[in-house]
C-alpha cells in the first residue's frame, strides 16, 4: 500500500478521528486531565455491549473447540498483540488449563512484550508463518486483535486460518474493518475518537481487554471451570494462589480454615476434588472418579451424589 493509500484509509477509521471533548486537554491541570480521561472511559462498556450477541456466539465456537482438544489463538500487533498474550498467560494459573490450550501471539515475537517492533505488523507472511508454526489446525480457533482492524500481520494470520477451515474472529474498533471482513466472527465495540488522537492503547486497548476477559473466562466457565461464581480449578502455584485455594474452600463448604488445608493437602492441592470431598463427604478416589464420571463439572457432581 503507498504512503497516500494508507493515508487515506487510516483517516477513515473511527479510532483516528478528532475528539472534539478533549480539544484543550493540553491545557488542563492534572486533575482536569484525568477527569477527561475517565469521562471517556465510561463510553468502552457501553460500547462493549452493544457486541455481546457477536461475543457469545465466539464463546460457543471457543467452547466447542476446547471440548475438541483444540486450541484458541490470539494474534495481534503491538498493544493488541500485547493484551492477548496476557490473557492467554493468565489462563493457566486461573483456570488450571495448560499452556498451550489459550496461546498468544504478537507480531515481532517475545521481544514485542517490552520494546515495540512495530515494523513486523507490517507484513501479511509473518502471520502466516507464525500460525504454521504452531502447526495449526481446522479444530482450533484463531482471534484477530487489532484496533484498527487493518493490521496486515492479522489480516494474514486470519487468511491462512480461513484457508485451512478454522474458526476466525475478528475483534477490532472500527466497523467494516478488514478483518471483520475476513472474520467468520466480527466483535468491533465502537468507542469512538480516543482523548488523545491515535492512541488506541486507550480507549480501543480497555474494550480489547474486556472483550478478550469474556471470550476466556466464559468458555472456561462453559467447560466446568468454575463452582457456582468460584474459580475451583485454580492452581496453587505459589503462597498468594494457595491462600487463595484455601479460602475458595471455605467459601464452598462454609468450613474452616484448617479443615480446608488439611484436605488440600490430602488432595495435593486440588481445589474441586476437596470442595467434592467435604460436601459429599466422599473418599478421594470415589471423589475423583465422580468428578471424571461429570467431565469435571463440579457442580453436576455434587447433584449427582
């Protein structure tokens, strides 16, 4: 694309227009400043939720995927990239899935999370080649993050996915984007001209990251991950998440704290496997087995005792 095609496109977008309430921020005290901040902010849920119809249907075609043994993928550039390498990183410890069940990729690679590569968004093969790399599949599900909704580094990230037959979702702050195009999804929240022109990682980063919170959190929730509104397949991996594991315990079975570490112990730290024991007062191995016999849905296991 030349420099005056893609001037063009980019004064098309939404997110790049002028925000005639923030005009004189660069005059405004601190205070001022953030107040205009905030008052901005409060458009994203709003905004968020007009899409929700958009988001669930992607969290049946997550769900569905992962009841496969298939994978979700988020691609992305720069703070888009950014924000779908945490959620997936965060997805281990909080939901006790493994590492290669919610992957995050970003253009430029690791080196992406702490210093901008901003030139690698820039190309439709590397994201391809990112994508082939993870040997993907027709099973999986492969979500594009761009604000803008035309970063070439998504656009063929989603192409190739399209061409292999996998699932494709789009989540970008433009309507008619690019990629909501290509997308067999399209999530596109319309939040607007940012305070501060051009700097999607405002506004269009905060419903990125609300949007890509609910496509996780929902199909975990969808596949037994949680207990009524407690998160129970948490893993204790260090004193914070087992004090966490103990309380979630308690929370489950109105017990104390010391019953709750004694069985976690005895469960090597199993959170579903100590709420099922002390609820249904079961042994472990029958416990366990309860808990394979429901697919590892809690609370179908404590209803079927």
């Amino acid at each position: 694309m030349t420099n005056d095609a893609l001037l063009s496109a980019i004064s098309q977008l939404i997110s790049e227009g002028r925000n005639p309430e923030t005009m004189d921020i660069d005059l405004l005290p601190s205070l001022e400043i953030v107040k205009r901040l905030n008052q901005q902010d409060y458009q994203v849920p709003a905004a968020v939720e007009k899409v929700l119809p958009q988001v669930a249907q992607a969290v049946d075609k997550i769900t569905e995927a992962f009841s496969n043994n298939a994978r979700l993928i988020y691609m992305g550039a720069g703070t888009s990239g950014r924000l779908g390498v945490l959620d997936a990183s965060e997805c281990p410890p909080t939901f006790g899935v493994s590492e290669q069940m919610v992957i995050g990729l970003i253009a430029g690679g690791k080196e992406a999370m702490f210093t901008a590569q901003e030139g690698a968004e820039d190309s439709l093969e590397l994201g391809q080649t990112d994508l082939e790399k993870l040997n993907l599949t027709a099973k999986d599900v492969v979500v594009g993050i761009a604000a803008s909704g035309r970063t070439p580094y998504v656009i063929g990230g989603l192409e190739y996915a399209n061409d292999i037959g996998a699932t494709t979702i789009a989540v970008s702050c433009n309507p008619d984007s690019p990629i909501a195009e290509i997308a067999g999804i399209a999530i596109s929240p319309v939040v607007g001209p940012e305070a501060l022109t051009g700097s999607t990682r405002l506004k269009s980063g905060t419903a990125q990251k609300l949007v890509l919170n609910m496509l996780s959190t929902a199909s975990m929730i969808r596949l037994g991950k949680s207990y009524q509104n407690l998160m129970v397949d948490v893993k204790a991996t260090n004193k914070k998440l087992l004090a966490r594991a103990v309380r979630i315990v308690m929370q489950a079975t109105d017990c104390q704290a010391q019953t709750a570490e004694q069985v976690l112990k005895e469960t090597n730290n199993n959170v579903k496997l100590s709420i099922l024991m002390l609820l249904s007062g079961m042994d472990r191995t029958t416990a366990r087995q309860q808990l394979e016999k429901q697919q590892g849905f809690l609370r179908k296991a404590v209803e079927e005792q």
